[in-house]
C-alpha cells in the first residue's frame, strides 16, 4: 500500500547546532535532508573539523545556495 509522508523542515528531526551554524535534518526512508544555515565567517576547518577529526566533511552533499554565497573545496579522490 502507498502512504504519504510530511515532513518540515521547521519541526525537523533532529536539529545540529554548532558555532555559527545550524543543520535542520529531516529523515525519509534511507535519506537526510534539510537546510543548513551559516554565519558570516563559517567555516569548516575552524568551527565542525576540531569536533568531526577531520581535515574535510567526509558526507556526500547535494546542495542549493539559497542566499548570498559559498565557496566549496573538496579532497580529490584517487579511487575514481
């Protein structure tokens, strides 16, 4: 049987806070989704890196800037 489920994004299911940052996850089926939002000056390498003990974010992203802007560096991969 089909089934409908509603989500949002403002009851999200799980709400990450970090200095200068937030992640609004919402689960569906084997997928998280949601919007993360920034402050002026985020930045991976100085405010989620020292916590996560990585260099990079090793999730793989799919992403939309929705307002103002981001730059995006990523670690080349060798087993392409």
């Amino acid at each position: 049987m089909n089934s409908v489920i509603l989500k949002r994004f403002d009851a999200p299911d799980e709400l990450r806070s970090f200095e200068k940052g937030t992640f609004a996850l919402v689960h569906l089926g084997g997928m998280t989704i949601g919007p993360a939002t920034y402050e002026p000056g985020w930045k991976w390498s100085t405010h989620v890196g020292p916590v996560a003990g990585t260099a990079t974010c090793q999730v793989a992203h799919v992403g939309m800037v929705v307002s103002r802007r981001a730059a995006v560096a990523m670690e080349r991969r060798h087993d392409l």
